[in-house]
C-alpha cells in the first residue's frame, strides 16, 4: 500500500463475520492502524472444515494493533445485533465503519436447492446486511456530524440483470443481489448525512475456505488471490471521502488502479503469469 497509514486509528468499525477468510483480512487493514473493532460472529469453537474462531480472529486483531469487542451471535438475530450495536457505542463511543462480510453461499439449481438453504442465504445475506444497517444509522449520523468519515460496506456483486446470473444459481443470485439492492437504496438514502454506502466485489475468486471447499478445491484456490487484495481495496474505500464517494459497486483491482496499484502480482496464490479464475457475476 502507498497510501498513508494509521488513517482509521482511533474509528469504531462493526463487522458481521469476521472469523476467518476475507472479513478478517479487512478487519486486520484496519487493526493496523489502530482502529477498534466489533464482530459480530457465532464461531465459538473450532469447526472441523474451516479455520478460525471469533476468540483467534480477536487475538489476531489485537496482535495487529486494534481493541477488540467480541460478540459472540448471530446476524439473523434481531436482539443479539442490536445488542452488539449498542454495546459498541457504549465501549468505543460511536461507530465509523459498518462493514457487512457475512455471507452464506450454495450454487444449486432451483429445483436441488432445499428451501431451509434458501432462507439461510436470504436472511444471512441479505436480511443481515439490511439489519446490521439499519441498526447503525443513528451511530452513523453522529460520526458524520463529528467529521468522522463514516462508511457502510457491504461485500457484495455490482447489480447486473444479465439472466445468465439469476440462471446460474436463482437462490444465491437473489441473496447476494439483495445485499447489492441495500447497497444502492441506502446510498441515496443516507445521502444526506454524507455517509458513505458502497459494495465491492472481487475481479478473480478469492483463496478462501469456501472457495476450497464450495466451489473448486486446491484447483481453483491455485488460479486465486489471496484476501489480501479485498482487504488492501476495501481499506482504500472505508478511507475515502464518505461524501463523495456512495452509491458504487467497487471490482477490487479498479479500485487499486485508481490509487496507482496496478502490480497486482503479490495478491497472487500462485506467482506467475498464469490465468486467474474470474469470479461469479463478473
């Protein structure tokens, strides 16, 4: 990164997921300058396929400079978000930074996909996004009142109505092109306030869990970036001016290019030359 450092130190970032993968990786940019962060997550012990708990994503988040409020529940839960939206302001005195990473994902046809799966990827997506929003936007006005720069971002796909995605997979489509639709009716929403609404969405898969075990296997995690590029983008968003800078659906490499990082080779799995899998709805 070129770009000056410790420009979060000090902010309030909430962030629903969070344990591993990618929401870590952002969670750890900000750490780094010191900023104080919530998660939100309901990993407690060990899975046996993924890595990482809310307890070690804390640890990590604390060895890389940040203060950590661990909140151990479930985005679908109304109270328990709520909790956690008040517990961070009461700890840390506001919220900055909403950042909604949690996400379930299944790529089966309609008729294969179970109903139960269904509503999993609808109320973790894009139910979750919409409440972990919703619940903020009074912390969210204080700290634009404060010339705090507040952002909500949301990880999620630049809305395309190409029927070749909603084809795809209808159940995942739906989900994640909600979370995209809070994206676009909260930026204009909440314009007003100079707060910030933005998505950003990977140009290549990304090395993560899911992608190991979901989608391709060691295969596709080879022809991967690694998290790192998210995070390295998603940073450049949540320090960029909230006010003139909403309503977009940022790809991460379009984002570094237009801060004049166009050596993308380093966020490579694999080093090389070799082609990359393009991700989903792109």
């Amino acid at each position: 990164m070129t770009e000056a450092t410790e420009q979060l130190a000090g902010r309030t970032m909430i962030m629903s997921g969070g344990s591993r993968g990618i929401g870590l990786e952002i969670a750890k940019r900000a750490a780094a300058d010191g900023a104080n962060i919530t998660l939100i997550a309901k990993t407690d012990v060990p899975h046996p396929k993924l890595p990482g708990t809310i307890h070690t994503a804390a640890a990590e988040l604390e060895q890389a400079g940040g203060t950590v409020l661990k909140y151990l529940g479930d985005v679908r839960d109304d109270e328990a978000v709520a909790d956690a939206v008040r517990q961070t302001r009461e700890r840390f005195g506001g919220i900055d930074l909403v950042v909604n990473n949690a996400s379930a994902i299944d790529l089966s046809p309609t008729e294969a996909l179970p109903m139960k799966k269904y509503d999993l990827m609808q109320d973790i997506n894009c139910r979750g996004s919409f409440l972990l929003s919703k619940l903020s936007i009074p912390a969210l006005r204080e700290s634009a009142e404060a010339g705090s720069n507040p952002h909500i971002l949301t990880l999620s796909p630049p809305l395309n109505l190409d029927p070749k995605w909603a084809g795809m997979a209808l159940g995942y489509t739906i989900a994640k092109y909600g979370m995209s639709l809070t994206t676009l009716g909260l930026s204009e929403e909440l314009r007003k306030y100079g707060i910030g609404v933005n998505s950003l969405w990977p140009r290549t898969t990304i090395a993560t869990a899911a992608v190991k075990n979901l989608l391709g296997g060691e295969e596709m995690v080879a022809t991967s970036r690694t998290p790192d590029i998210y995070a390295d983008a998603a940073y450049l968003v949540l320090t960029s001016p909230a006010k003139d800078t909403t309503g977009n659906f940022f790809i991460d490499d379009e984002v570094l290019a237009a801060h004049g990082i166009t050596d993308l080779d380093k966020y490579r799995v694999v080093p090389g030359d070799g082609p990359l899998t393009t991700d989903l709805f792109l």
